[in-house]
C-alpha cells in the first residue's frame, strides 16, 4: 500500500520529529517544519489548554507564509501527539480543537481509541499509533489507526524492550501500511537503517531536545551533548510506563539510579493535575540510547543539514560496499 499523501509529501529526510514533553512548542515544531522534515508536539505541552488553538494557528500560519515567500523550499506538514490513556482530562477538549483545526496528523499514545481515529478520519486526516509491540500493533490497526510508530529499545522517553530488526520484522510480516521506526536514532546512517530493516520513517527524538529551539532546560540540552547510551536508565517508576531516562538527572533529583524501586502500573495518570506536579519530564530527563551522536547544540535547520550529510554520505557508502543504490531511490 502507498503512503497516504501527507506521509508521501516531499520530505529533506524521510523523518518524523517525534513529540517531546515540555520541550516541544511552537518554535521547534516550526523550525523542524522548515528543515524539510515532519515536526510534532504533545497537545498536553500547550498549557493551560486554551493555549492548543493559539499554537495550531500559529504553526500553521508561519510555515504557510514561509511557503510562500521560498517557493523552493521543502515545509514539512506537522502533527500533534496525544495521549489516549483514561487519566488524560483533557482528552475531549484538545481533540475538539483538533479537529477543528483539521491537524494533518495525529499520534496516539498508550491507548488505542476508535472514537479518536474516526474523529481524525472525520476530516481527512491520518492517526499513527506507537506501539511495543506486534500485539499492541495489531490491536491499533484493527481500531483504525493508519500508522504504526514501532518504539524499539533504547528509545527515549517510554520506550519497549524489542530489538527494532525484529519489531519492524514482525509488524511488516502482515502490515503494508506507513511504519515509522523509533529507538536510538541521533545519525544520518541510522535514519537509512530504518528504512533498510522495513521501516518508511525514521522517528527522531533526544538528537532535538539539545537543539536551539527546543523549549528545554539549558541543563539538559548540555547533558544530552555530554552523555552517552552508558548513561541512559531503563525505568517505569517516574510515570507508571518504563522509559529511558539521563542518568544525571536521576541522581540530581537524589535518587540512586542504580536502586529505583518498580512502579505500580495502575498508578498511570496522566491528568493535568498529575503532570503539572511529576518529576518526569521536568526533573527526570528523558533521553535515547543514542544521544552518544550528539555533539553539540544546533539550530534545527543545522541538525537536519548534519543528519542529511550524514545520510547521504551512508548511502554512497553502501553503494561503494555493494555497487546497488536501491535504497536511494
């Protein structure tokens, strides 16, 4: 099956920034727009929520007028990541304006809802569901997602534990649909590694939390540059769903990150009252396995050129190697 023209759009890097809590907002959605590749934000990070509305229109307004004005340039649509899970209360309001806004595409996270895909679907526009597992896979597509958005081990933030060659493997065995593979991608060669284990996208995450315009702490974006996949701990105790978190961050809060107890996965809850007063995200840094690439803070516009030297340089690399470029094509 062919990609659905939103996915299919002409792209610098077939690459989809994915949503990062707190530190996406408006600036780094619109600059990743502008680099060429698929920016997105959690709808939960425009607080209070009235806020939602006023980030969509700017977003979509600024990369329309900068269309406009470099009618060469590749501007990339954007996407709006929400969490499905029950303790969400704003769940009902920012799909509202969502949908009002018409937001080309959507990301659904811990839960698979029919209601929210038909609400996508409503008007046009595609659901990616990111998922563990073939199992989780199964069940989102059979609910109407349109994408999987296969999270390996070493992803940051919540993450699973498959190894993304047999994840991939497993969900394109049966689905021919639009699968973007996430976990420990921060390197041009990495992003051609998705598409050769069977992905069509790449989803990039920590490499933008150390970017310029990214909304995050100075501290952090610092301690992605200086950290490394060794200094990544794999725990569920911060929100209730394991995930990658930096070490340094653990042991700023006082905690021994050696020594974090397992969390009770019924206490989930992730309702605007929870996440204005959670460690996670504020405190606890989340971050890849694959940070070690991060060597410096860019500009988007500059990590986007880097990734798509880098890209290019595996792909005639590969071809050196094998004398077939089919993957360039």
């Amino acid at each position: 099956m062919a990609l659905p023209p939103t996915l299919a759009t002409k792209l610098t890097l077939p690459v989809v920034a994915s949503p990062l809590f707190i530190c996406s907002g408006p600036e780094l959605v619109i600059a990743q727009c502008q680099a060429g590749v698929i920016g997105s934000f959690p709808a939960l990070n425009a607080r209070p929520s009235s806020l939602l509305s006023d980030w969509l229109d700017r977003i979509s307004e600024e990369n329309a007028a900068y269309a406009l004005a470099n009618p060469d340039a590749v501007v990339a649509p954007f996407a709006v990541n929400q969490i499905v899970h029950r303790s969400n209360d704003r769940l009902e309001h920012d799909m509202a304006v969502i949908v009002e806004h018409k937001v080309p595409i959507v990301i659904t996270s811990l839960g698979a809802r029919p209601e929210i895909n038909d609400a996508v679907h409503s008007y046009g526009g595609i659901v990616l569901h990111d998922v563990i597992s073939d199992e989780f896979a199964r069940k989102a597509i059979a609910k109407g997602a349109d994408g999987i958005i296969a999270v390996s081990t070493g992803a940051g933030g919540h993450a699973g534990t498959q190894s993304p060659f047999a994840l991939v493997q497993e969900i394109r065995d049966w689905f021919d649909g639009p699968i973007l593979l996430s976990g420990a991608i921060a390197h041009g060669r990495s992003i051609l590694a998705a598409l050769a284990a069977g992905a069509d996208l790449a989803y990039v995450g920590s490499a933008f939390i150390s970017t310029v315009e990214a909304n995050a702490d100075p501290g952090y974006k610092k301690m992605i540059v200086d950290s490394a996949a060794k200094d990544i701990v794999y725990s569920n105790l911060f929100t209730g769903v394991h995930g990658n978190y930096l070490r340094g961050s653990i042991t700023a809060a006082g905690l021994n990150p050696d020594e974090l107890p397992e969390s009770d996965a019924s206490a989930m809850n992730f309702g605007s009252s929870a996440l204005s007063g959670a460690k996670a995200w504020k405190d606890i840094w989340g971050a890849g396995q694959g940070i070690g690439a991060v060597k410096d803070n860019l500009t988007v516009a500059d990590l986007v050129a880097t990734f798509k030297a880098q890209y290019d340089e595996a792909i005639q690399a590969l071809d050196t190697k094998t004398g077939i470029n089919a993957l360039a094509s």
